[in-house]
C-alpha cells in the first residue's frame, strides 16, 4: 500500500485529473484495500479480488501446512485476527458507493464467490457484474468488458460514447 500511495501521490503532483484504480485478482484485493485508505479516487474496479486472506489460506493451503499452522496457534479466527490490518473488510471504504464497482466469475476456484459477496457487502451492495466462469476467463465474457468502460464512464475516467 505504501508503494501505490507514493504512486498515486506523484501520479496527483504531475496533474489534476482525476484517477482511479482497477486491478485484478490481487491487485483486485489491492484495489479493495486502496478504497479504505485513499479518499480522492475517481473509482475503485476490483475484479476476482481475494477479501478475507485467512480463509483463502485455510480454503487452499496443503493439510501438513494447515496442521502445522494451527499448531502454531493460527487457528483461522486468529489470522483473521492478526489479518484485520490489511483487509478491506475491516476498512470502511472511502471512495463513494457509486464508485466501488466489483466483477467476479461464478465458477471461481481461486478466488470464490463468497469472497466477493463479501467485499459487496461490505462496500453496500454496488455495482458488480458476475459472469459465467472462472479466475482468468473474465476476458471471454463481454458483459465484463462492458461493465468496467461502464465504471470507466460514469466516474469521468472515460469519454461518453
């Protein structure tokens, strides 16, 4: 977070346009996180982003690791726990709701589907466009691309066509 501040700090002493920022997977969750801590962003696009690290580890993670991890006393309640500083589901969001706009596939095996419902929720039940697909196959699927030249629009980002 500190390096995409620094960024958008230089990127905000060099002009006066609006910016905004969309990433993907985990920029998607570093998308999610920026909206809690920056408060002049045009927009915020998170696609497929991770929202709780603790259950994407405890969902994904080989069981010796798991074993050793709870043994270790990160049951997942704590690494929720120790994770709440970095998670954008602790942050209240600081970009307008019209602006937090989320896209995510349905069959989603990396990242699922809860992981957005939750960040949805979180942010107020905005914008968000599910598709019919996995992690990476958002690209297949035009409604998505339609979806984020929307956001792109209606936050100034884009012209109106």
């Amino acid at each position: 977070m500190w390096d995409l501040r620094r960024l958008l700090s230089w990127v905000r002493g060099e002009s006066d346009a609006p910016v905004g920022v969309f990433g993907i997977s985990l920029g998607g969750y570093n998308a999610a996180l920026l909206a809690g801590l920056d408060e002049g962003l045009a927009c915020v696009i998170a696609g497929v982003p991770v929202a709780d690290f603790a259950r994407i580890v405890f969902r994904h993670g080989p069981s010796l690791h798991l074993r050793d991890v709870v043994y270790a006393g990160l049951a997942p309640e704590r690494m929720r726990e120790v994770a709440r500083v970095v998670s954008p589901l602790v942050l209240e969001p600081r970009v307008a709701p019209d602006r937090r706009w989320l896209f995510a596939g349905v069959a989603d095996r990396i990242v699922p589907p809860d992981q957005v419902r939750d960040l949805w929720r979180h942010w107020g039940s905005g914008p968000i466009q599910w598709y019919q697909g996995a992690h990476v196959s958002f690209r297949a699927h035009p409604d998505v691309g339609g979806f984020v030249r929307r956001a792109l629009r209606e936050s100034g980002l884009a012209a109106l066509r």
